[in-house]
C-alpha cells in the first residue's frame, strides 16, 4: 500500500494551477496571475458618459489633438473669384481692340465725299507756305560772284551763324618768312611761308574763331598745306581764341611750311575753322 498524498508537496511540474469556481484556494496551489492579461492593439477600454462617468479619458490622459487648419482656402477661394474676372476682362478688351478698326472703317465710309478728301486749293496752301517760309539755300561759289580776289583785295564771307559776316582782306604774302630763334624751324628742305590778314565784322553778331584753322595755301602742283605753328619774325599769329565785335576788325598772319622748291600759287579761306559754307580764294601770282 502507498503513502497518504501529502497536502503540502506541489503539485506534479507541468498540471498547471487548479481553477476553482469559488471558495479559498487549497493550500499549495501556486499564485494566480495578476490582473486581467494583456489585451490586443487598439482594444483599449471604453469611456461613455453618463451619471458617474463625465465625457472624455480619465484624469491624465488630456483632450484629443485638433485637426489642422484648412491653409490652402484662401487661395481656391481667390482662383475661384479672381480666375473668371482676368478671362472676361480678356475676352472684353479683345473684343473692342478687334472691333475698333470696323468700327472706324464704317465711320469713315458713311462721311461723305467732300468731307473725306481735300480740294487741290486746300493741298497747295501749304506747300506755298512753305515756300514763303523756308528761303533757298545758298550755293557755295569759289570760281566767282565776289568769292575771289588777288593779293590787296577783299572778300566777305558769312558763317554758320545768323548774322555772322566778315570781310577778309590779304594784305601781303612772305613767301620766305624767317623763323624766330626760339621758334619750331622747318625741317630739311622746307621753308616758312606767311600770309597776313585783316577780318573785319561785317555782321550783327561776334565774331569767334581760331582763323588759322580755315587758311589753306596751294601750290602750282595742287597740293594743299595746312597751318603751320611756327612762329615767324614778320608779325604776330591770330591768337587761337579770337573775337571780333561788329564793326571791329583784327590782323594777324597765318603761316605755313611747304617745301623748299614748291611755288605757292593760290591761298584760300573760310570761316568757322573751315566749316562755313562760302570759302574766298585769293590769287598770288
């Protein structure tokens, strides 16, 4: 025969707790797990309101998240507005650019005849008055009309400006000026020449010019020469700022280098540094 169980040995390992509907747990039948176990995501318990339950989580837990603000309204509110106002304005200013030029063709057409073209008496009246208006331009004359002289003799040129007239007089010629010692020489086989002046102010204006800038002599070859800044001992240089009242006058000498061997023939002038329309021409031989 065998021993009487024994109520305080554990059971066997691996039965397992014993469950008993009610009652006290038999001694020895191990602890009971605590709480009611874990429950599955999102199975969390319930919270309803009523007497003895106020609405929302209990204390600790805070109020739900707010759903984000709606930030793209303002503009589907503006692209709804503002979109069909630009197309009507669009298709409005399309219309009358496009109907304009109708609109004037059929004004045009209905005026009447006499209205719409001029009499030939009304297209000349203006071209009269504008011949009344703008007198003929003066042609440049170097070969004659008072525009050429000899040595002595006098011609009187205008210029650019309203009013401005000068009467130019070659005094004398000095075909072989003497250089002044402290003066530019001529190079080799060159020679100074010189030519003086008298410009008197013929004119209603002043008379302002550097006169050396519009002289030119030629020779027998018809090679040109320009002026020369030598100075010489037969008299003094136009000064290169001159200025003649009307009524008053000045003289000077313009000299050249040409070379040794060259025969100077003719000598010319203008005024306004060569820009004037009329240039006098003085023979020399």
């Amino acid at each position: 025969m065998g021993y009487p169980s024994d109520p305080h040995r554990p059971p066997p390992y691996g039965s397992g707790p014993q469950q008993y509907e009610s009652g006290p747990q038999p001694h020895g039948s191990g602890p009971q797990p605590y709480g009611p176990g874990p429950q599955p995501y999102g199975s969390g318990p319930q919270y309803t309101a009523g007497p003895g339950h106020p609405g929302g989580p209990p204390y600790g837990y805070g109020p739900p998240a707010p759903p984000p603000p709606r930030r793209n309204l303002a503009l589907v509110l503006s692209l709804s507005i503002g979109l069909p106002l630009l197309l009507l304005g669009g298709f409005a200013t399309a219309w009358f650019v496009l109907a304009a030029p109708a609109r004037d063709a059929v004004t045009s057409a209905s005026a009447s005849p006499a209205e719409a073209l001029p009499s030939a008496a009304d297209e000349s009246e203006p071209a009269a008055q504008a011949s009344e208006e703008e007198p003929a331009p003066q042609e440049e004359d170097n070969g004659g009309g008072g525009l050429t002289s000899k040595v002595g003799g006098t011609v009187t040129l205008t210029g650019l400006e309203a009013g401005s007239k000068v009467a130019v007089t070659l005094d004398q010629v000095y075909a072989d000026a003497e250089p002044t010692l402290d003066s530019l020489q001529p190079k080799p086989g060159y020679r100074l020449c010189a030519v003086k002046l008298t410009l008197a102010n013929k004119g209603s204006v002043v008379y302002k010019d550097a006169p050396m800038n519009g002289a030119v002599m030629i020779d027998a070859d018809s090679q040109e020469y320009q002026f020369s800044i030598s100075r010489v001992e037969q008299g003094q240089q136009f000064h290169w700022a001159t200025s003649i009242n009307p009524g008053d006058s000045r003289k000077g000498l313009v000299v050249f280098e040409v070379p040794q061997a060259a025969k100077m023939v003719k000598f010319q002038f203008s005024l306004n540094s060569g820009y004037a329309r009329q240039r006098g021409e003085w023979t020399l031989s």
